[in-house]
C-alpha cells in the first residue's frame, strides 16, 4: 500500500499534482473537507456532528475527522494506497495520523511538500481570483491563509523530518518537472520496502512448493518454519535439542522459539528483496506477532495469497503424497489428513479472515497444473510489485 501526504501552501498547485498523482499510482483521494461535505451530505452520525459545530460557528474536532478518516480507509481496503490532501496540518494531527496507520497495519511512505515563495503564492492565487469569483482571494485575506499555513505546518514538518520520510520540492518551476520529481521521491522511497508475503493454504494444496518457486523466482527469501525447525534439529544447535526433545515427547514448538528463528531470517533484510512466509502465521496470535516482527524492521505485509483447492482434491493429494518420500507424518491415514484439515479450519482459516480486513487477499484457484497455478499466483504477485512501485 502506497500512501501520501501532500502539503504546500494555497497557491502551490496541490490540486494539479494531486490529480497527476491519483492516477499515476490509483490511490484513493482524502481531503478532509470533500470528506465531511460527504458525511454532512449523506446525514451520517459523524456528519450530523459535524453539521451542528460548523452551524453553532465552531471547529470540526480531531476526534471527528479521525473517525471519518478511519471511515474511509477501511470502507476502501482494496485501494493501491491514499493521498492525504492538507492532513495533517497540526502537529497533533501528526501524531493522530501515525497512529491510525499503526492501527491499521501500514505507515506513511513520505510527506511531500510543495515549496513556493510567499509573493509567488499571493500572484499566484490573485491571478486565480480574476477567474475564480472566489471571495477569499483578495491581497488581505491570501496572505492571512499563508501566514496560518506557516505557522501550522511548520511543527509537522519537523515531525516527518524526524522520521526520516520528509521531503520538499521546488513548486514554482513547471508542472512536469514537479511531476517528474515528485515520481522519483516516491520511487526512491519505495524501494526502500521490503516486498513481504503470506502464503496460505490447506494442508495439500501446494502452497509449499509454490512459495519455494515464487522466492526463486522474485529473489525473496523463503521462510518455512518446519523446515527451520527441521534444519536446527539436523544441526544439533542448541535450539534444535530442545526441539527434538519436545517433538521425543509429543509438544508443540512454543511460539518463542518459533519467533526467535524467524527473527534471524530478518536480520538478513538489507540483503533481500523481501520474505515469502509459509506455515506462519498459523493462529491469529502469530499473526499479531508477525505483524509486530515486520513493524521492528520499518517494514508490513505486502501481498496476502490463498490457495483455494476442493477438499476432495485435497485429501486425494494427501493420500496420493503418503505413497512418496514426501510424505508427512500427518498423511499415513484418512483419520489425520481430516483432523489436519479441521486444524487448519479452526485456527488458521480465522487469520485469513483478519487479513481479509486489512489488506485485500488474493484468492487463487490452486487447481491445475504446477506450472499453471504458478502462473496465477506469479500474475498477482506482479501486481504486487507495481503497487509498491
């Protein structure tokens, strides 16, 4: 998900570049005044609210903008990303802002700010006046609005220089080469993410050898927690004792040791194009802790992908799987492939659902051949990689 702000003071053409931007990267457009117009409009609990402060000569309140914000993002989850129009213009809207993100398990990529000398801003905007009819472009009122923006912004700015995503451009040259800048402040910041995704699927429905495919295929790195598990115990490290020790005695892995492999795999993440996770998470307390895992390397999930294979299939994998080398302890009879498969129904097919909030799931019919499933889940995958872009 792509998400930005966009600031600059009236006059700074954030009209122009925000439409140019709306369609470059198909983001989703938040002004807060076109949204509480909406809210007012459409008689909403939240737009009545506000109905009745602005009609008693008041201020629209924090709290009620961060609520039709939220709103709005949630009611639009399958958008490439948002672009913040004039939000957040306080410093404590900074911080609303940021955590509304952490809320909703994505952050802003990077603050753009329009940089154009105040006596450009005034012609600007009385040149627009001749045209405009608006009553509020007049010398004595424009330069007002400016002197508010200044000392408003100022305090935010600061904020997102902190944060390292902060980054300002000349306004006052010519459309395209804004356009052409701000593109390049956008790619370079997003290739500094990772491309993270999660690989879910019914025990039989291949999402194992698709994973190890797409990783080799997109150069991500492949992490598989029973393979992991696996490697130690061959290993004999100290972690992978007490994991045979464990399986000698008919226990679960905790979660702890689980989370401390998985965090060796990310400490390798200035050295990769992003992770391929498959069997993690598997409850929804796993996925709490992968989304806190990524948080810790400035990074979130990207993509959610979902093989969908008929159950029938799946059991007739699972038996036909029982007869190769590959067979897993949990396919030499009929009894454990379907207490497998009510495992992953009970506890997995939850965090799916969750996700399915937060982020849009692809869904893939994993029916077919290898090479065929591969090519589905490959095309989405792509799609990823242009709305990172």
């Amino acid at each position: 998900m792509l998400n930005i702000a966009l600031f600059g003071p009236p006059g700074a053409g954030k009209g122009t570049q925000s439409e140019f931007l709306i369609k470059r990267y198909n983001l989703f457009y938040i002004s807060t005044g076109n949204l509480l117009r909406k809210e007012i409009a459409d008689k909403t609990y939240l737009g009545l609210q506000a109905k009745d402060i602005i009609a008693s000569g008041g201020l629209v309140s924090d709290e009620i903008i961060v609520q039709i914000i939220e709103k709005t993002i949630t009611d639009n989850s399958d958008a490439n990303g948002f672009l913040f129009d004039g939000f957040p213009r306080t410093y404590i809207q900074a911080y609303i802002l940021e955590g509304l993100m952490i809320k909703l398990n994505t952050s802003l990529n990077c603050l753009i700010s329009l940089k154009v000398p105040v006596e450009e801003s005034v012609s600007r905007l009385l040149k627009r006046g001749e045209t405009s009819g608006r009553n509020d472009d007049n010398e004595k009122v424009i330069r007002n609005r400016l002197q508010e923006y200044y000392e408003k912004t100022l305090p935010v700015q600061h904020f997102f220089q902190e944060r390292g995503i902060y980054h300002e451009i000349d306004g006052s040259v010519d459309i395209e080469k804004v356009n052409k800048t701000i593109q390049q402040v956008i790619s370079s910041e997003l290739n500094k993410r990772l491309f993270n995704v999660v690989i879910f699927g019914y025990p039989g429905s291949g999402r194992g050898s698709q994973a190890e495919f797409l990783a080799d295929k997109y150069r991500l790195e492949y992490v598989a927690t029973g393979k992991m598990l696996e490697q130690e115990v061959n290993n004999q490290t100290e972690i992978g004792k007490k994991i045979f020790m464990l399986y000698e005695n008919g226990r679960l892995v905790p979660d702890e040791t689980v989370v401390k492999l998985i965090e060796k795999k990310l400490e390798k993440h200035n050295s990769v194009r992003g992770f391929i996770f498959k069997g993690f998470p598997r409850t929804l307390v796993q996925s709490y802790i992968l989304d806190g895992l990524l948080k810790k390397h400035d990074s979130c999930l990207s993509q959610v992908i979902e093989l969908k294979v008929p159950t029938l299939d799946l059991i007739n994998r699972l038996d036909a799987r029982s007869k190769t080398t590959d067979c897993m302890p949990y396919d030499t009879s009929t009894a454990k492939i379907v207490k497998r498969l009510q495992e992953h129904e009970e506890k997995t097919v939850p965090v799916i659902e969750k996700y399915k909030q937060v982020h849009r799931v692809s869904r893939i019919d994993g029916r077919g051949s290898f090479e065929e499933v591969a090519a589905r889940i490959s095309a989405e995958i792509e799609k990823g990689f242009k709305t990172l872009r």
